[in-house]
C-alpha cells in the first residue's frame, strides 16, 4: 500500500508539480497523521504514538465556533515538543543562517485539505513560546468527528486554526533564505 508521502512522491514524478488537489481532500475521521519537510526523522503517528511518546499536556479553552462559544479541556502534545522531541528530533536548520527557526512555517493539514500555517517563532520557548497543541482528547475522551488528533491554539478568538482530523503537518522554509544569507 501507498503512504500518503510515497504517493505524492509518485504524483511529482508522474504528472509534474503536485497540489493539494490532486490528493483526496475527501474529509473523514484520521487515525494517523505525517510529519514531514524541515524535520530530522520524518514520523508517522497514531493515536498509541501521541499518548504514549510525551507527557499529556492539558489546555482549557474558550472560542467561538459558528458563532456559539464552547469551552472544552483538552489533552494532547505540545506542537513544539512534538516536532523537537524523539522521535522527530528537531526541526532542521542552516547555522550559517541567523535564527533560521524564525524562517520556518509548520502547515497542519486535515483530512478535507483544510490547512493553516504556523510560525515556528511563534511556538519556540525562545521566542513566541505559544502553547499550541496538537490535542487528541477533550473532556478525557477521543476527539470523535474532530478525528484522532486536532490543533488548539490557546487564546484564538475563534476556532478556525483548529484543524482536525490532522493528516500531515510539514514543516517549511517560505523565505528566499539562499538569496539572502549572502548578508547575515
Ligand atoms: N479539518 C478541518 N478543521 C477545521 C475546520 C474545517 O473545515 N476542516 N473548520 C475550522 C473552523 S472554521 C472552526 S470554527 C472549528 C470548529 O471546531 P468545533 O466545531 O469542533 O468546535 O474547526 C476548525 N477546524
Ligand atoms: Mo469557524
């Protein structure tokens, strides 16, 4: 069986730049989810690897969701020691580069495509610090349509940066960083 990186991998060769489109974006409940780009050791998890690689991390939170208020306690990893823990290992870097962490853009996926990025600056304890997690409990049981494991960001007005049914989260370098290192 194809993974999800193989197949985009036989995308790029068979039929030229790959989209989003041109995956499923079919929605549903995830089980599993890749981490994949600027890291170390690339990883797949399931919802055994969350709860059994890290200490829970526990965030109760209040935003709005089409407009009703919720409150839910969620249990998870933080995003931060997910990407800089084993086995992923940290996120990679160009020491020629100054603070190249602040150059790079972690891009949560779901199961239907919808996506939003993150700073890794924004979650590094050196600099932003923010507690965004990836949760895969709330009120201490599983996420249920939210799939396997979803996004919090603590704080958020609203809802729409909590991707669920998690499928991948990439972890890239958007900047024209080899254009410029030339004046760090
Ligand atoms: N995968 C995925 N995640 C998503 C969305 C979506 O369409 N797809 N909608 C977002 C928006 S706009 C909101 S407000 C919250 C709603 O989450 P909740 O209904 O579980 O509180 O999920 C967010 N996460
Ligand atoms: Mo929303």
């Amino acid at each position: 069986m194809l993974t999800r990186t193989s197949l985009v991998a036989a995308l790029l060769v068979s039929a030229g730049a790959p989209t989003l489109q041109a995956q499923q974006c079919s929605g549903g409940v995830s089980s599993k989810f890749v981490v994949t780009g600027d890291v170390n050791k690339p990883q797949i998890f399931n919802l055994d690897q969350l709860t059994q690689k890290y200490s829970p991390a526990q965030e109760n939170v209040t935003y709005f969701a089409a407009g009703s208020v919720v409150t839910e306690s969620f249990t998870g990893v933080l995003l931060w020691d997910l990407l800089n823990s084993p086995p992923v290992g940290g996120i990679t870097t160009n020491s020629n580069i100054k603070n190249d962490i602040l150059h790079k853009a972690i891009v949560v996926t779901g199961s239907d495509c919808y996506q939003s990025v993150f700073g890794a600056g924004e979650i590094d304890p050196s600099f932003g610090g923010s507690q965004i997690m990836v949760a895969y409990a709330t009120g201490g049981v599983s996420l249920g349509t939210a799939g396997f494991a979803r996004i919090v960001v603590p704080g958020d007005k609203a809802g729409g940066r909590f991707v669920s049914n998690i499928v991948e989260i990439e972890v890239k370098d958007p900047t024209d960083a080899g254009l410029k290192m030339i004046r760090h």
